[in-house]
C-alpha cells in the first residue's frame, strides 16, 4: 500500500531492529546519559474523514492482487476492499446464486456426498506462476472429523471456479487413510482450513488442520497446484488428541527471515474463548518453536484429561490476542472497543511501505455470535516475534494534518489504557486498566515498573509483576477521540502480549 510517508512506523522499527542500537529515551538505558528535556505532547488533529465498512466474513484468507485485497472464508463468503478499512461482500451462502461457483451445489456435489453436508468451510485462494487463481475448498461434517478438501481453478479472482476434484479425505473410519494406517481421529488430520504459500525459494506447500490429530503441512505441485505425490497426509506440526487448535498460516519475514505460524487455540463461538497465537521457524515446513524452544510438534492435548483439553496446551507459543475491553473513549466510535473470541487469521505483507497486516473475524463484548473482518498492522519486535497493534489499521496518511510516525520518549510518556492479554484460553473478557509511563522512566498506576524508549521506535517494559516486554510504538486511530493516539504492542518471553492505547492523544 503506498503511502506518502516517506517511513511506516513499522519500517522505522524494522529498519532499526537489526541495527545494534542502543537504548535510551524514556526510561533508564545501558549507560548513563542526561535526563530527557521534556516537551510538550502535540494535541492531536481531530480528523473527521476516516470512515470504514464492515463486513462480515467468517475465517477471511486475504490474498491482493491488481491494488485489491480480497478475502475468502467460511460458506463460500468473500469480500473485497482496496485500503484494508472499507470492505464490500460480494459473495456468501452455499447455493447456485453463488457467483465463485456455477451451481456449486452441483459442481461440488462429489465433495458434499463424502462430508454428508451441504456447507463449505475456510477457503484459501493462491495465484500461481500460471497466472489463474487456485480455489482450496473443503468441507467437513461438523461433528466428526469426516471431510474433504479440493481445489478449484480460475482465470479471474472473483471466478466462477472450475472443480479440479477432491484430492484428500479424512474421518474414514476403520478404514485406510492417505498415509497407510487406519484412520484414527487423535493422530490423523481433519483435512480443513488449508492455506498455501511458497516459500523464500518459491517452493509450494500447503498447511491445514484443525483439531483432531493437529496442524500438517504438505509439499505441492506449483505446476498443478496439487500435493506431490507418496506424502500421504503430509508433515505434523502441532496439535493432537483433539486439542482445540487450528486455522493454521504461514508468514515470511524478509527482515527476520523466520516462518511465523500462526493459529488459533479454542473455540470461535462467544464462549469459546478463541485466541490467536504464533510460534517460528527457519524453514517453511518447520519445526516450529516457540522462545522457550518448545517444539510444537509435541504439543497435544492430554488423553487422560477430558475432550477438548485446553490446560495441556495453554502455556505453548506466544498469545497475541484474546477477549478484551478498553474503556469507554478508546477505540471504535460510539463503544468501548474490545474483542471476543478473535481468530482464525490470515496475514499480508506490503513490500512497497514494509508494512505487515493481521487480518481475521472478530465477535464483540455483548453482541453474541455477529461477527466481522478486522484489520490491524503489525511489527516484529527486537526479539525478533510479530506483535500486533491494539486498535484496528488507518494510516496515518489520512490524517488532515499528517503526522510523523516516529514515536519519542516525550510522545511516549503519559497516561494509557493497559491490556495484559496473558496466556489463559479463557472466555472472561480481560478489562483495561489505567497506567502511566512516567517521564524518566517508571510505570505507575494498576500496574508498575519501569519503561524504556529504545532507537527507533521500539520500547521496553519491565514490570513488578513479572516479565520484561518487547514491543513497538506507534500511532493508531481512536475512532471515538477523532484522532491518531499513541500506542504500544509488547510480549514477553514467555509468550505475553501487552498493550497500551495513549489516554488523550
């Protein structure tokens, strides 16, 4: 997305976090040097021009192509939007007035006999070398782990698609699976949610799983699109024993040069305290750890413990976001912005601005199960993990008076809404509380300690309560306050993810 900025404040932070910049600024630093002059906080611009559309796509898998962003998911719904704020559906519901198919119910029909239903779960849509678009579908049971996914191939993004046919199959019971054995739910796949991706090198693979036996992934044809033959069901990488993870997806960083996975733990209803987690590697199909090193390939629920075990998975990767509530004021216009039961997400990054985008479906705070896209931006920290931004992306070059997007220590310092989002797979919603990152360096209010601004504009926080937090400054829009505020995404070691939304500019 271009921008006349001439920096992102992701690309300050990332063009510094390989630097070997030191600390300094806002709170104490490596050496001693003089106390920050303070200055005073510019009062923000009220901006009365950003305005967005919302739509409601359920497991949205962006893929941009020709300056627009499209999203596929759930119940063959799509949306399309060119600024990552204003979203248009133009397709939904699995029935013959569906435009991605031309009487799908007919060209899928092969797909729906083996599922035994009707309805089509989170698609996946690719451009290969080819030029055409690479339709992954997959429908599933529901309650059982009996699936089929398929491809679908067109020259226009918006389709129709053409059937290329099933090209794998899961919940066969006591039968022969893909990989020789029979088919036993724990350790096999549920053949959905599929994401395809090249790597670094321009080699295709696929991922895709959820619950059941986990998360797999599979080398593909980029000539076909296909899996390569005599892999069976493919690589596991995390999950099992019906542990309540799944939406998997695969993002390269060419500044960290690390895979990032990303999925979903729990359940996507209002109560089922969904959240979204990632964890990294230095090759495409793994392993993927987390920072305390844990392979995720060990990672499954309990056998001994009850269906759907979440204890045994909890403390694994790192926990970007769950249920929460800011105070009234902060965030989208007219409410108290927070989420519940984020997830299932897909990412995009921007070459041109160096810019990476978190993109998922969201239900809210006392709206049940409505649900819409979001879009926040998202950095890579100095320990080198994605973090993501608190309030939904605007750029910053909407704004009437534009603003840098560098952050300093004296823009820093003041009084923030605080989220500590913690490792829990929950359904409590997790209410803000009011801190302030005191010049010179200590954090006071509900929760203290101390902060440093760091180059660029990355910042650190190390609070009394335990942990030392990496994270990122920005500015981002506070739709109630009509203006850009300051923000901070942190995480710790441990997989935490902090955040703070500046109280009044």
């Amino acid at each position: 997305m271009s921008s006349p900025l001439k920096y992102s404040s992701v690309a300050l932070a990332t063009a510094l976090l390989f630097s070997g910049c030191g600390g300094g600024g806002g709170g104490s630093a490596p050496v001693a040097t003089p106390a920050p002059v303070p200055t005073p906080v510019p009062v923000p611009v009220p901006v009365t021009s950003i305005a967005f559309s919302d739509a409601s796509v359920h497991d949205p898998a962006i893929i941009r192509t020709a300056g627009t962003y499209y999203v596929f998911g759930s119940h063959l719904s799509a949306a399309k939007s060119t600024d990552l704020m204003n979203w248009t559906r133009f397709a939904d519901g699995v029935n013959n007035a569906n435009p991605l198919f031309t009487n799908v119910t007919t060209a899928l029909a092969d797909a729906f006999a083996w599922s035994q239903v009707t309805d089509l779960w989170a698609a996946d849509v690719v451009q290969l070398d080819d030029g055409k678009f690479y339709f992954y579908y997959n429908t599933c049971k529901g309650d059982s782990p009996r699936s089929a996914l398929g491809l679908a191939v067109s020259d226009k993004i918006e389709g129709p698609y053409v059937d290329k046919g099933v090209f794998l199959k899961s919940g066969m019971w006591d039968q022969i699976s893909p990989d020789g054995k029979v088919y036993d739910a724990r350790i096999h796949p549920n053949v959905v949610d599929p994401q395809t991706f090249k790597d670094k090198d321009g080699k295709l693979w696929m991922i895709y799983g959820s619950y059941s036996g986990g998360i797999f992934i599979l080398a593909m044809d980029k000539a076909t699109g296909l899996p390569l033959p005599g892999q069976g069901y493919g690589k596991h990488l995390l999950g099992g024993n019906h542990s309540r993870i799944e939406g998997a997806y695969v993002q390269y960083s060419p500044q960290s040069q690390y895979y990032y996975m990303f999925t979903s733990f729990g359940g996507l209803d209002a109560n089922g305290a969904y959240n979204m987690r990632v964890v990294r590697s230095r090759n495409a199909d793994g392993p993927y750890v987390d920072a305390k090193g844990t392979d995720m390939d060990t990672v499954k629920a309990n056998p001994a413990l009850p269906l759907f075990d979440d204890a045994s998975i909890a403390p694994h990767g790192h926990k970007l976001m769950g249920n929460h509530q800011f105070t009234a004021g902060t965030g989208e216009a007219g409410v108290a912005s927070g989420y519940v039961s984020a997830g299932h997400n897909s990412t995009t990054y921007d070459a041109a601005t160096g810019q990476y985008f978190i993109v998922f479906h969201t239900r809210f705070p006392g709206r049940g199960e409505q649900h819409e896209i979001r879009v926040h931006e998202m950095f890579i920290n100095e320990d080198g993990w994605p973090v993501v931004a608190p309030l939904r992306y605007a750029p910053l070059s909407k704004n009437a008076t534009p603003l840098s997007a560098e952050v300093t220590a004296a823009n820093a310092a003041g009084s923030y809404q605080f989220i500590n989002h913690g490792k829990d797979i929950s359904a409590t919603i997790k209410p803000a509380q009011t801190i302030k990152l005191e010049t010179g360096g200590p954090v006071s209010g509900a929760i203290t300690g101390s902060w440093t601004h760091r180059c660029g504009n990355k910042v650190q926080l190390v609070l009394a309560s335990g942990g030392t937090f990496n994270g990122v400054l920005s500015r981002q829009w506070n739709a109630n306050a009509s203006a850009f505020v300051v923000t901070f995404t942190a995480q710790s070691a441990d997989g935490v993810s902090v955040w703070g939304v500046r109280s009044g500019g």
